[in-house]
C-alpha cells in the first residue's frame, strides 16, 4: 500500500507540473511572459540640452512657476486622426457628425427662408457668405478626411487598411450625394449676384443626417423622447417650407392684391406661417381663393398638407406606442392575472400582494422576465452582460472558489432572478434544499429560537447561502433554518438540477466541489453538535467519548474480540485483589484477643445467603473500592468463616462493557 501511495503521489506531482509548464485551464488567456527591458536611452549631450531648454520652458516670474510647452509637432500627432474610424464606437465621429448635421440644418432652413423672403440685403449679406465658406468647408472635410476613413465589413471581416476604405466609399452612393452637395455652383455670384438658389445642392448631404440620428438613438438610455423631438422637427420642417411657398406665390400674385394673399402687414414670416398652419391641419376659416392660380395652388396645399400631417400623425402613434409598449405588456399580463383571482375568489390580502409584486417588479427593473429579453441575443452576448451584473457575486462565493472559469461561466448564463417580498419565506425549516440563493438586492433575516421568531442574523447583499444543499445528498440537504425576506429582497437562483447539467462536463470541478461539500457539511455538523442543549440525565453523565482510532487497531482485527479479552483480565485482577484483601482482613482477627478465639469458623460450604440478614446492622467496610448506587442484580460470593463474614459482589457500572465490585463485612450477633 505504501508503494502505491508513493507512486499515486509521483503521478499527481507529474501533473501538476504539466499543468504549471502550460498555464492556468480555467483561464482563457495564457500567463504574461516576460519582456527584456529597453535599454536605455543615452543621455543627451549638455550644450544640445542648453539649447533646447530654451525653447520648451518658459519661465513666469509672476507665478513663479515654469510650463512646458509642447512643440507643434505634438499638438499636431494628438489631433492627427486615425487611419480607421468604427463608426459604431467612436465618440469623436459621433461628434463630427453633430457638426455637420448643424451645417446641414443651416443650409436646409435658411436656403429656402433667403431665396423667398426678403431678409438677405446688401447690407448683410458678407455675414451669410462667410457662415456659407463656414458649412462648405465642413463639408469638404467630411468628404476628403472622415468619410474615406470609416470602417466596414465585407465577408464578415472588418476592413481597417486605408486604401481599402478610400475604394470603398468612392464606390458608394454617400460619395457621390456628397461630391454633389460640394460642387461649386457659388461662382456663379460673379454673373448673377448672391442669388441662394446656386446653394440648394448642399441639401443633398442628407446621409448624414440620418447617420447621425441612427447613432445618437442607439447610445440614449430614452431613445424614444428624441424620436419625439424629431418627428416634430419633421413636422416644423414641412410647415416652414408651406410658408416659403405662400409667400412666394403671394408675391407672385401681388401682395396685397386679393384676399387670399399676404397682405403684406406685420411680421412676413409669422403671418405666412400662421397660414400655413391652418392650411395643413386643414383647421379652416381663411379666405376662398379667387383666381385659378389661387385654386390650384390651395388644392395641391389641401392635398399634400392631408398627406403629410396625416404621416406624422402615424409616426408620432408609433413612436410613443415603442415607448409604452412595455409598460402596455405588463398592465395586460397584470390585469389578466386579476381577472383570474377574482373568477376564483381568490383572498382579498393574497391579491394584494400579487399587484404588490408586479408593482415592485415594474419599478425596479422595467419589465416581468429577463429571460425574454435576453433569449434573441447570442450567447456571447448574453454572457457578457451576465458577467457584467453578476460575476463579481459570483466570484466571492468560497464554494466555487478554483473551479474551472467556463464553468463558472455557463453558471451565470443559468442564474434567475426572483422577487420577493417583505415577510415571504425563502425557505422553511425541514424542506428539502434544491437551490442556492445569492442576494442581488435587499436583505433576509435567518429565523431560529424555540419558537422560530427569533432573528439569529441579517444577510444583505453579496451573501449567500444554501450552497451546501446543492450538493448535499441524503439528510443533508434538508434546510436547517426558516429564511425570511426582509422588506423587498432580489435573489439569483441555481437549482440543483441545472448544476449536475453543468458539472457533466467538467469532472475536475465537480470533484472539487464535492470534496468542500463534505468539509462544509461536518463542520456544520460539528457546529450543531456543539450548540445542542443537554437537558436532564444527559446533562448530568456526559455522552462518552469514542475510542481511539490507535486503540482500537492495537485490539486486533475483529475489535470486539481483543476488547471482550481486557475485560476477562479485568475482572481476574479483582478476583484476585478480593483476595488479597480477605487475607489480610483474616489475619488481623487471629491477632486480636477476645470471644472470637475459641469460636470455630463456619463451614465453608455453608450458603449465607439461606439465613436471613438484618441489614439495619450492617456496616460498609472501610476498604469498599468504589461506591456505586444499588445494583440491580448482584452475584453474592461468601470466603471463610469468622465473627465478621465478607460479601463480595459485582454490579454493571454506567457506562457500557464495565462492572463495580463491592465488598460488605457482616458481624455475627453475639450470644
């Protein structure tokens, strides 16, 4: 046997080192490995340090302190940009985006405003052309540095290399709808004035417009407040070009010429948008138009104003139905479930709990299950947001403490996230344990005592407990106490089934998981046996201790047998000590004088226990070896005959396997 110890030893060693020379299995990245130092760099020489410092410090008596100041070249490599931007995940794009959806708003509202209205004068009008040399030059840059810079994906792989990027956009439609938006019709100022019309390209740069708002919506926590804003800039949008186009038929008609038309009194712009607004919306009460132009103009207005209201109307029902239709799920799904108490009149104080618990459900996290909202994504991506919420719980239970990592891994993917509330068990004493709990949020009080009332410890969150049930068999893995929510509490759940589906695949962790369940299970059963109370007898005589181990292998084999043997022995070692003692007790009497010498001794053979005893004189002798309560059955055995007569007996003792000898002098009644 020692050799195979020895040799299980050398294989288990072996493994280990295997194991150390090929890095960590429960981690998916190997172990760092080390990396020579650069040497250093050579010290600059003093007088090219003398000259250079000039230069990059400067000194500032009134602060009395020296900057450093870079030089151009690394403000030039900070803002340099990269030679591939991910549109998804760059912020700086995103902002760059921003800017030219104000440059494309610019153009978009003003163009229309300053070729209809009369608000662009001679006076003022370098102030729009440097605000229009402004919008084009953001939107060269857009086209020339960004936009060939983008990433994108082809056959499943990302393309970063820059030429590849360039091709790529020169190819698409974005370039060419940019390349028109850019195309200089300005020169034509020189023949024909500052006329707006010959900007009315840049409106074409409406992809990214939309890029932006597909971007913007997808990092906003409430994407739905934007879509709001943006559909009713749609909708200003479409009564601000109504109002260009009233305007400029009102002029085209003379202002002031019929009814219909501008009258050509107050604010030009409010007035033909107040028009506009009654004409989409189709509200009524304005003029009849007179002449044809009038009539077919305020036909084509009718029609495209129902039209386009009519869109917006339905995009705005959609936009707010995607907003509540979550919240409209859970007041369907809560209303059906009281539907159902009241059809089997279910207790008043029950369903009030029930809405309790859906209002609590709702206001925490925002919807009923989790599990339906992570079941379309992959699994990659559900394990990524289960590490982020619950991993690190996970990693401060000590029962799962160097298991395999991807073990601990598809554990997260099965957690499920339970409500409950104040005053709900957990779990009862004496029920059978098939799940482990993991305090997400709240607390719960661990109940004991006589009666089961008293709180015997608070857990808040991060504590766990049940563990040992999951892997108990047998009695172990009944619950030991009652376990009550204190107020609202979140628990992660893993029953006991999902674990065995998890530990098939990995044997080395299921081993080591059984091997701390045992460990847990006898300390908890130490820790029981050393709280119990003793009551009564049991109080009084300690329960005896168990045998040695050592003691036990020097009896032998059969264990019993070699301990039947010591006791046979002992009882010889007081037979023989009985002895002794009558001995010595006989002779003391022959030295004595008196009555009792002329006195023959009894028979030896006589039977004493046939003659009736008066106990009332007995006396116990002074040598008694050990004093024991009456024994409930005696074997009486009589030596010698004299004045006093010895009773020897022999009693079972209290403890198991042992018996008391008790010896009595009896004096003879004198005559």
């Amino acid at each position: 046997q020692l050799h195979n110890l020895v040799e299980r030893m050398r294989q288990r060693t072996a493994l280990y080192k295997k194991k150390l020379a090929e890095g960590d299995i429960s981690s998916p990245e190997g172990s760092p490995q080390a990396v020579p130092e650069e040497a250093k760099p050579t010290a600059i020489p003093s007088t090219q340090a003398s000259d250079a410092q000039p230069n990059e410090e400067h000194y500032y008596g009134a602060l009395r302190c020296k900057f450093r100041k870079l030089p151009l070249t690394d403000y030039l490599k900070r803002i340099r940009l990269s030679r591939s931007v991910d549109s998804y995940t760059d912020r700086f794009y995103l902002l760059w985006l921003l800017l030219v959806t104000i440059a494309y708003n610019w153009n978009c509202w003003l163009i229309p405003l300053r070729l209809v209205f009369p608000y662009q004068t001679p006076d003022n009008v370098h102030y729009w052309f440097i605000t229009d040399i402004v919008c084009d030059i953001i939107y060269f840059c857009d086209m020339l540095l960004v936009q060939p810079r983008l990433q994108f994906i082809r056959g499943g792989e990302i393309i970063v290399d820059l030429n590849e990027l360039k091709r790529y956009y020169r190819s698409s439609t974005k370039f060419q709808l940019d390349l028109l938006s850019v195309i200089p019709f300005d020169v034509f100022y020189l023949f024909f004035g500052f006329n707006p019309i010959f900007r009315a390209n840049r409106i074409l740069k409406y992809t990214s417009f939309f890029e932006f708002n597909h971007h913007l919506e997808s990092i906003m926590d409430k994407a739905y407040i934007y879509r709001v804003i943006r559909t009713t800039g749609y909708l200003l949008f479409t009564l601000h070009i109504n109002t260009c186009i009233y305007y400029w038929a009102s002029n085209y008609e003379g202002i002031g010429t019929t009814k219909w038309v501008y009258n050509g009194e107050g604010n030009k712009y409010l007035r033909c948008y107040y028009w506009a607004v009654r004409t989409l919306i189709t509200i009524g009460g304005l003029p009849e138009p007179q002449t044809s132009f009038e009539i077919v103009f305020q036909l084509l207005n009718f029609f495209s104003g129902v039209f386009v209201f009519s869109s917006l109307i339905g995009q705005m029902r959609d936009v707010i139905g995607a907003a509540t239709a979550n919240q409209n799920h859970f007041r369907a799904c809560m209303d059906h479930t009281i539907a159902y108490m009241n059809t089997y009149s279910i207790p008043r104080n029950v369903q009030n709990r029930v809405r309790t618990w859906y209002d609590y459900t709702w206001d925490s996290q925002r919807m009923l299950d989790e599990s339906d909202l992570l079941e379309n994504l992959p699994s990659t991506m559900q394990l990524a947001l289960a590490m982020d919420m619950n991993f690190n719980i996970i990693s401060k239970v000590s029962l799962f403490k160097g298991c395999d990592m991807q073990m601990i891994y598809d554990m997260l993917l099965r957690l499920k996230s339970t409500v409950y509330l104040p005053g709900d068990f957990v779990c009862k004493k004496g029920e059978i344990g098939k799940e482990m709990y993991i305090i997400k949020q709240g607390a719960v009080q661990v109940l004991g005592g006589p009666d089961g009332t008293q709180v015997l410890v608070t857990l808040k969150a991060g504590a766990v407990f049940g563990e040992i049930s999951l892997l108990a068999a047998g009695g172990g893995n009944r619950r030991t106490a009652n376990v009550v929510a204190h107020g609202f509490a979140n628990l992660l759940t893993l029953d006991k089934k999902t674990l065995q589906e998890i530990l098939v695949h990995y044997p080395d962790s299921e081993k080591l998981l059984m091997k701390k369940a045992r460990v847990l299970l006898k300390q908890k059963a130490n820790a029981t046996e050393a709280t119990s109370p003793r009551k009564g007898h049991a109080f009084l005589f300690p329960p005896k201790k168990e045998t040695p181990k050592m003691f036990k292998a020097l009896l032998g084999g059969t264990g019993k047998a070699g301990l039947a043997t010591l006791l046979k022995l002992k009882r010889e070692q007081t037979a023989q000590s009985s002895h002794h003692i009558f001995s010595q007790t006989k002779k003391s009497e022959n030295s004595e004088g008196g009555e009792g010498k002329g006195k023959e001794y009894e028979d030896k053979g006589r039977e004493p226990a046939e003659k009736p005893q008066d106990t009332s004189k007995c006396r116990a002798s002074p040598v008694t070896l050990e004093e024991t309560p009456p024994p409930i059955s005696r074997a009486v055995l009589l030596r010698g005959a004299t004045d006093q007569s010895l009773i020897i007996s022999m009693a079972p003792s209290a403890e198991a396997g042992e018996e008391v000898l008790t010896i009595e002098v009896k004096e003879k009644a004198k005559q």
